[in-house]
C-alpha cells in the first residue's frame, strides 16, 4: 500500500475517475452474469452445484490474479506493485488488521446469503431479467439512508422508489401471474443482504490504515470472497446429493473456461465498485452501476441469435416482452431520477477570532463533498450535495451552525458546472 503522499496527480478529474469506476463496474457485471447464464443454459447441472462449483473456482482464480499483481517493479525510481494501477492503496496480498477484517467477515456473510439467491435465480432466467432483479438494493440504500438521517423522502425519492419497486415486479412477471416464490427471495434476502454487503464495504474501503492510506480493495475482494464461499457452501451442503456431486466433476472441465471468465470479470467489477464506494454514496454507486440493466438486453438478445437458448429462453410473447422491456424502463427511469435530482451547493464560512482549525470537522459532516480553507474575507469552502435546497438546510447547514467558532454561513446553489 502506497501513501497518498507518494502518489503522482492524476490527469483526470475526482469526477472522472468515480464515474468511470462506477460505470465500468456496471459492465464488468454484466459480463459476469452473462458467463454464468451461458454456463447453466449451455449443460445440465444443477444451479447450487455449479454456484458452488464457480465460487470456489474463482477463489482461486482471484487469489492468483492478485499474487500475481503482488509483485513490484521499479518506475521512476519508485517499487510499486503491478496492482498500484488497480488501486492506489495497494501493496500486495496480506492480512488485514482487526477492525477492517471484521468488516469484510460481515460483508462475506452477507454476500453469501445474497449469492446463493443469485445462483437460483440464475437457473432459470435470463441476463435481461436477473440484472433488474439486483437494482433493488437502491431502494434498501435510500431507506437506509433517511433512517439515519431522521428526515423525511423528498418527492423524488418516493417517485424513484415507487419506480424501481414497480419495475422489478414487471421484470417478473409470468404469463401465469407474478412468480411469488421468486418476488419474495428478490424482495428479501437477496436485495437486503445486498445492502448490507455495500454499506460494510464501504465502512471497510473508508477505514484509514494510517493518515491518508485506506484498506485496498483487492485485499478485500479476496478475503471477502473466502468468507463468502464458506457461508455459502453450509448453505449448500444439505441439498448436496451423489448425483450433484457426480455432475459437478463431469462438468468441471467443460465449464471452466466460462467459470474463469465470470470469475476475472467479477473480479473487476467488484475492485472498482469498492473503489467507487470509496469516493461516493452508496445509492449513487449503485444507481451508476445499473448500466448493467440497459447491457442486459441487447446481449440477450443478440447472443441468442448466435447461441439459441444458450442466453436464457425469451419469452414469445409479444405483451409478455413487453411488460418486461416497460419494466426494464421503469427501473432506468427511477435510477436515472435519483441521479440526476441532486443539489451542489457551495458554502462560504468565516469564523470567528482566535479559532482553531476547523478543516476536519467541518469534512466529517454528512454530504460535505470538499473542504478547503481559505485566505482573504472567509475562511472556509464547502462543496456541499443533497437531494435538495430543503436537506441542504435541515441537515448540512444545520449542523455546521453547531460547530463552536462559527460567526457567519452563505450558501451559494451551483446552477451549471463546467469542466
């Protein structure tokens, strides 16, 4: 892991980077989930035995794929492993301390309760119709997040969840009705597991090793996945019988190659979605990331035109498709809303005589995005973002009144930003 001291500036923007990570972490999913829907559609094993079989292979194909960028090489006079460009804080493959250990524990828990769920759902749809399945875990963040800030929805943010909820149930949706058994395991444990997998990654990708140096997040790719793994293999093993164990080794050879494949993409996707929870909020993240819902449909589509059936059975319905593209549409819309209703503010602050510096405790509150100290009539810069005016009030503002020291506030709303 390198300090952040000894780091060279980047030639793209903070803005840049966390939007390409985000976005490539979308991606990068959808090529996961399509490996994985090729596999089970392509043989006739069951789908908890090729979960187990896949996990565990990509335990070892990550675990090599970061010994690998373990090693260092010399640039500009200066050891860096081959993984500094993967992530900054990056040293090599270690043990993590404590605190942060306990959180990826809790994350791989989680994780595996949420990816046995996938793998059941994954036996028996399409890419176009798990990846929507997955975005409801917006809905779980945003909650979240007004619980813990004691405030009230805005309109945009119950127009956003009413708009996925709605779109999730229509992906759903069967000739015969809406498939119960499977909303309740979307609706449950997949999605909520899910948003706890995000915030303790997030607390984890947060955590300062020392001044200016984070827990990196191919180290907690790795650890978390053997937490995950091992949760969901006692999961699994109760509904293990001979003949699943028996298809397992017939179809291992056969597989592997979509199982590397799946695994390597998961395993970029993942490194920069941690990455990306690192420098954003956790709804945001997820709302960028769900490109993997626009990817899903054209790559099912088009890969059953090269592969019939080996991308999940379309439905030949023309209404059914139809629900579902609306549905698929709806998701977007409610994603796309909650991304764009954001409010940058910029707050100028002096203080008063004789005060200490403010710097840190004014960066620590909730939705302050930078922090600057100034020379001249006003001391301090905040860039600050919110759903809207009103929370820039009642929760940014607020908050810094109560700071000791602080003599005056103006709040400046940024109309356009140019780059």
């Amino acid at each position: 892991m390198s300090s952040r001291s000894q780091r060279p500036v980047s030639r793209r923007s903070a803005t840049t980077v966390f939007y390409s990570l985000a976005l490539g972490s979308g991606v990068m999913r959808t090529f996961s989930v399509v490996f994985d829907i090729v596999a089970l559609n392509t043989s006739s094993i069951a789908p908890l035995a090729y979960g187990f079989l896949a996990q565990w292979t990509s335990f070892i194909v990550t675990f090599l794929v970061v010994l690998v960028l373990s090693i260092t090489r010399t640039r500009n006079g200066t050891k860096r492993a081959l993984g500094y460009t993967l992530d900054p804080d990056f040293d090599r493959l270690r043990i993590l301390p404590k605190t942060p250990m306990i959180y990826i524990a809790l994350a791989g828990v989680f994780a595996g309760i949420s990816t046995l769920f996938y793998y059941i759902l994954a036996g028996s749809s399409d890419a176009s119709t798990v990846l929507p399945y997955g975005q409801l875990v917006i809905i779980y963040l945003l909650i979240g997040d007004l619980l813990a800030e004691k405030d009230t929805p805005t309109i945009i943010e119950i127009q956003s969840i009413i708009s996925i909820l709605f779109g999730v149930l229509l992906v759903g949706a069967t000739p015969g009705g809406f498939d119960i058994v499977t909303l309740l395991m979307v609706l449950g444990p997949m999605n909520i597991s899910s948003a706890l997998i995000t915030y303790y990654q997030r607390k984890t990708k947060r955590y300062e090793l020392r001044p200016g140096l984070r827990v990196d997040s191919l180290n907690m790719r790795i650890w978390s996945l053997l937490i995950l793994n091992l949760v969901m293999s006692l999961l699994i093993l109760p509904f293990m019988n001979e003949s699943a164990w028996l298809s397992m080794a017939v179809s291992f050879i056969p597989l592997l190659g979509y199982m590397i494949g799946s695994s390597v993409a998961a395993f970029f996707a993942i490194v920069m979605y941690i990455r990306a929870l690192g420098r954003g909020k956790m709804a945001v993240v997820n709302s960028l990331s769900s490109i993997s819902v626009v990817l899903g449909i054209p790559v099912t589509v088009i890969g059953n035109l090269l592969l019939p059936g080996a991308f999940g059975v379309l439905d030949a319905d023309a209404f059914m498709w139809s629900l579902k593209m609306f549905g698929i549409i709806l998701v977007m819309i409610g994603v796309i809303a909650l991304e764009a209703s954001d409010v940058r503010s910029l707050v100028l602050i002096k203080v008063k005589p004789l005060t200490g510096d403010l710097l840190l405790e004014l960066f620590d509150i909730k939705g302050v995005e930078k922090a600057a100290a100034l020379a001249g009539h006003h001391d301090y810069l905040l860039r600050v973002k919110s759903r809207n005016l009103a929370k820039t009030n009642s929760l940014i503002l607020k908050k810094i009144q109560k700071i000791q020291g602080i003599s005056d506030i103006e709040t400046l709303v940024v109309i356009k930003e140019y780059t």
